[in-house]
C-alpha cells in the first residue's frame, strides 16, 4: 500500500484535495470530532484534567475552544492523540489492500506519522486565499490560530520534506491536472 499524505497550513486545503485524488482518506479533524462525540472514555480522561470547561457529553467544540492554549493545547494533544493513532491503525488495516490510501493529518510530521516510503504532498496555498477560507468558516480566530499553528513545523521546512507540490489557487480543474501528473509518476 502506497501511503499519501498531504501537509500543508491550516486551511490550505488539504481535505479538499485528499477527495480529488479518490482513494479512501483517513481524516484526522474528523476522526477527532468522531471521538469527541462517541468517546466516553476521552472525554473521562479531559473531564479530569479540565473540569471546569469539559463537564457534558458528548463535548462540543465551544468546550474544546475554551481551554485552548499553548500548555492546554499539548495535554488536550496527549489525551486526544493516542485514539487518533488508534483509529488510523485500523483504517491501514481495513485498507491493507487498496494500492493508494490518503492520509489527511495535519501534524502528520510533527508527530512523527510518516513513514519513509510513504508520498508526501506539501499543499499550497496564498495567504490571502487562506485567510478568507479561515474567516469564511465562521470561527475566524487570530488567537487560536496562533495557538494552532505553533504547534506545527515550519511549513517552509516541512516542504523540503515533500516529494511533491499541489498549488491550490486556482481551482478543482487545475488541482486535477496535478493531481493527475503525480498519479502517472506513482504509475497510477
């Protein structure tokens, strides 16, 4: 199994283009939502840590927004990750024979996920197009953006990592055709 992984900025686009390449995803934001919902036991261990702010399940995002900071964030990171880790062991294992699988995980690098075969695809976008995208969401916040974005590797550093580039500026078409010339490399 060939393992893509795309990197790249918050809001950069990755999940976007994790769909246009039409292998099965594994999407760690959604896996995390799944689990703030349906995991009693995660939300056992961040009742304990942040009773104050996570007092009812299934926990909400406002909750999760509350607690948000730089030391906060690396606990919440410690508790949230292991089930992270856990359902993509089990997505690799459902999928052990498909050819391709994308892994969609922001901080894919930066908790060491990747692996030395896998693909990686640094996803790029401009800044003006990011921030939009960020204030389009509803939940534009330069604070927890900050927060967000230290807690990853210097994306300039992170693409030197990559073997591939995707610019997403210009639109599905575009992202396509390059998508479509990665995919003959891979003899896809």
């Amino acid at each position: 199994m060939i393992r893509i992984c795309l990197v790249g900025e918050i809001a950069s686009g990755k999940t976007y283009v994790a769909n246009c390449f039409g292998y099965p995803i594994f999407n760690a934001d959604k896996e995390v939502i799944k689990i703030y919902k349906k995991n009693r036991k995660c939300f056992n261990q961040l009742k304990k840590k942040f009773p104050k702010n996570i007092n009812y399940f299934p926990i909400k995002k406002s909750q999760i927004k509350k607690i948000l900071n730089k030391q906060n964030i690396k606990t919440l990171s410690k508790i949230v990750h292991p089930y992270v880790r856990k359902e993509l062991s089990k997505f690799l294992k459902k999928n052990k024979k498909k050819k391709f699988v994308t892994l969609d995980i922001p901080l894919l690098v930066e908790n060491k996920l990747h692996k030395k075969n896998d693909i990686l695809i640094n996803v790029k976008t401009k800044k003006n197009i990011i921030i939009r995208r960020l204030k389009n969401r509803g939940d534009y916040n330069k604070k927890l953006i900050k927060i967000l974005k230290s807690q990853q590797i210097n994306i300039k550093k992170k693409s030197k990592l990559c073997n591939f580039t995707i610019e997403n500026n210009l639109g599905r078409n575009n992202i396509l055709k390059q998508i479509k010339k990665i995919k003959i490399k891979l003899n896809d």
